[in-house]
C-alpha cells in the first residue's frame, strides 16, 4: 500500500459519538432515486450552453464520450461502494488504493464539484423563475438566498425526510420532462439541430459549426448532463444494506439519465433550433413557447414542474458536499470541528460552510456557464483519481471481497480513465482562467495536507481503519 509519512492518533468514543450519521436511511430505490437527483437538473439547463461552444454535433459528440465515460466509471463505483461502504466514499476509494495523498486529492476534487455545482444551478433556479414572471422576481441574490436557506434548513432537519421529499421532488422533475418530450415530439425537424452558421475554425461544417476545438470544448457540457452521478456512494453508511444496494442503485439511476439527456438533447433543439436555444436559461419551456405559442399550457407546466429538477440536483447535491466534507473532516483531513453533527445525526457544519461559500459565489458570479466548468475542473479531476483507485485495487487487491463486479474489469475503467483526462484538458479550452484559478485552490489544499493535516490524522475514522486493516493484512501475508 503507497504511503506518505502520515501521523495518525485514535480519537476516544465521544469524538464518534458526535460525528455519527443515521443508518438504514435508504435502500436501493432511494438511491437510484438519489443519483436521477444528483444529475436531472443538467437536463433542464446548463447543457445548452454546450450549443453555443460546439454546436449540435459537437454537443453530440460530447454526450456519447462523456456518457460512456460515466457508464464504465459507474461500473467501476459501483464494485469498490460494494467493497468499501463508508460516507468517505470516493475519497475512501483513493485513500485505499492511493494512500492520504491520493484519497485527500481526490476527496478535495469531489468537493469543489459539490461546493460549487450548486452555486450554477441557483443561477438556473433563478433563471426559471424569473421566465415565470412571478412578481417581479428577478435572477439575482435574493432567489439564491432563500433556495440555500430553505434547502440546507430541511437537511439539517433529517436525512430519512431529505432523502424521501428529494425523490418525491424528483418524481415531479422527471414528470416535467415526459411532458417535454409529447410537447416536442410532433414539431422536432432535423434541420432546426444545425441551423447555426458555421465560422471559420479548423473542421468548421454544418455538423461542427465551431470545428474540432468546438466539439472539444462542448465535453464540458456533455458532462452536466450526468455530473454528481458518483456521489451516490455517499450514502454508503446511511443504507440499509451497502454491498446489494449500492450497485443497483446507482447503475440503475445511471441508466435513467442516459435515456432522458439524450431525449433533450435531441428534441429542445430539434424542436426550437440549436441558435435560440444556446444562449437560454430555460431551455425546455422555452422550446415549447417556441413551438406552441407563448400562452401554452404545457410550457407553463414545464415551467413550474422544472424548477422541481433545478431543486432536485440542487438539494441532493448539498447532501452531496456534507457528506464529504463530514468524511474528509472526521478523519482529519481537513478541520475536525466541521464533522460535527447534531442530535438528529445531521452534519450540520459541514451543511453550512459549503453552503454559505455557494451562495456568495453565484451572488457574487451570477454566471452560471462559469460555475458549471468549476464545477467540471473539480469533478473530471476526481474521476481520473477514481477511475485509477479501480484500477490499482484490481491489481494489488485482487483477494478484496467483492459483493458486484465490473463488467470488463479494468478494461472498462481504463477506458472512463482515458476520457476523464481529455475531459479535464476540456475545462481549459472553454475558460483557461477559471480552471487555472480553480487549480490553484485545488493546490492549496494539497499544500495544506502536505504541511499540517498529515500528521493530524484520526487513525480511527472508518476510511483509516479500511487502510490500516490493509496494512495489517499485508504484513501477515
């Protein structure tokens, strides 16, 4: 097992006893549930945006390689959740395979995704109401306010009742899109998918409006399509049976989000034109305005049921960064007083925090497209880490006991590997300075590991116990 020169010391019983989550909270339905909540978001806004990079072709292009890169990570999560259940997840993963350098890269990695993904889909939650004309109401700060104080309230209230009202959210959201897609099925053209103007760039043609380093660019908002996908394992100490629920679970909501990106991708622009529908904040009721007239009852129902999606991935997604954060903190990582939970067994600092740095980014920004390639910087990153876990683990771990097993092997991981790194040469094409920047703070956590929590390390965090009884069983053998 690689190691760096870690210090690790056992906390005593009351230190868990503050840092405890609520198990058997969910089963897998919840969790396919959970992982459909995560990502639906990215199929109501968010990856139009990928039009105006690569045009339809390049976004195509974009939607299958970033699909199948989730696909044969998916795969490859759900084998090591089944093996390694605990709220650390994907740094979990690392920290088994890769050591504290590795588990802490990557559970930083994944909570730059979380922090901020939630900070670009308010900016949509405000984009959507404001289309909706309610008093007012304006995209700006205020919306962004109540969204977080209203959907971090409810966590901190309970994570079986946040659980169940976000798949209740999420049966509305995907209702919405069933709607879409009757709305939009008769008038869809094939013609209206290419009506933007080709410029003059390398490969530049109808299909590629933008030529290659256009489709290069549009695999950032391939990814919003199924970005926050991997989280699903964080629920690992909070399920009722880890090792038969988690692979269904997330395999099964994988399969969900395939069929539903692909049906917007397809039928918002073919129905409205990729042109006018690249620069939108509410693409789908505004496809159906564009077809069926502004007063159609159907957009109007869009309207309404999408911000159900927005509020679904939105209100996951801080389920999302709590966890990890309670993980990456509990173990020492990073300060310990933000693993604390409360008497409902909610990580109630680990809510806030995040959620109070979200709010001033998208007031501050209000730039949704710039949130979502920090977002993407931050998650690409974790997926090569991710996807490299698998792969040592199958190699030096062979004997792990293994409730699922990845089609393919490392095959299919290498695969997702190989495309993850592409991804993230991806997020520098569509703006170098917010990746560069984003890299740096991404650079200073490592120098914060490397410097100080290191040698701070709680030995007795579940993810410490997984290495250390690794460390044992190796020097037996």
């Amino acid at each position: 097992m690689p190691h760096d020169k870690t210090t690790a010391s056992a906390a005593d019983s009351s230190y868990h006893d503050h840092r405890r989550l609520k198990a058997g909270a969910a089963g897998w339905i919840l969790l396919a549930g959970l992982g459909v909540s995560y990502v639906i978001s990215g199929d109501f806004a968010g990856w139009n945006i990928g039009l105006a990079e690569g045009g339809w072709g390049g976004l195509l292009i974009a939607f299958v390689l970033m699909g199948l890169m989730y696909t044969c990570m998916v795969f490859g999560l759900a084998e090591m959740s089944s093996s390694l259940p605990t709220a650390g997840a994907g740094y979990g993963f690392a920290r088994r395979a890769l050591g504290p350098l590795g588990g802490f890269a990557t559970g930083v990695a994944v909570l730059i995704e979380y922090a901020v993904a939630p900070a670009a889909i308010a900016t949509f939650i405000g984009g959507y109401i404001e289309a909706l004309g309610l008093f007012g109401i304006t995209n700006s700060w205020p919306v962004y306010l109540v969204t977080y104080a209203v959907f971090v309230g409810i966590h901190l209230y309970g994570v079986g009742e946040a659980l169940r009202l976000m798949f209740g959210i999420t049966v509305v959201a995907v209702f919405a899109l069933v709607v879409t897609v009757i709305a939009l099925v008769p008038h869809f053209d094939v013609s209206n998918l290419f009506d933007i103007v080709p410029n003059d760039a390398v490969g530049a043609s109808a299909f590629l409006p933008m030529g290659y380093a256009g489709a290069m660019a549009a695999l950032v908002y391939g990814i919003w399509f199924f970005l926050a996908i991997e989280g699903v394992p964080l629920a690992a100490e909070e399920t009722t049976d880890p090792k038969r629920d988690m692979p269904r679970g997330i395999i099964v909501g994988m399969a969900i989000l395939l069929v539903t990106g692909a049906l917007m991708l397809v039928l918002v622009p073919g129905a409205a034109g990729s042109e006018a529908m690249s620069s939108s904040d509410n693409p789908l009721p505004e496809s159906i305005r564009a077809v069926a007239g502004s007063g159609s009852v159907m957009a109007s129902i869009v309207n309404y049921a999408g911000l159900a999606g927005l509020i679904a991935s939105f209100f996951s997604i801080i389920y999302a960064y709590s966890r990890q954060l309670f993980a990456l903190s509990r173990a020492g990582y990073l300060p310990r007083w933000l693993s604390l939970t409360g008497e409902r067994r909610t990580p109630w600092v680990a809510l806030i925090v995040p959620g109070t740095i979200g709010f001033v980014l998208a007031a501050v920004t209000g730039d949704g497209g710039l949130l979502i390639n920090i977002a993407v910087f931050g998650a690409t990153v974790s997926y090569v880490l991710l996807n490299l876990s698998h792969i040592v683990l199958r190699f030096r771990e062979p004997d792990l006991p293994r409730a699922y097993r990845t089609p393919g092997g490392v095959v299919t991981t290498g695969i997702a590997l190989v495309l993850a790194v592409v991804a993230v040469v991806a997020t520098f094409l569509v703006d170098v300075l917010a990746a560069s920047i984003t890299a740096g703070v991404f650079l200073l956590f490592l120098a914060y590991f490397w410097f100080y929590s290191r040698h701070h390390l709680v030995a007795n965090a579940p993810e410490e116990e997984f290495a250390m009884l690794d460390d044992a069983d190796t020097t037996l053998q």
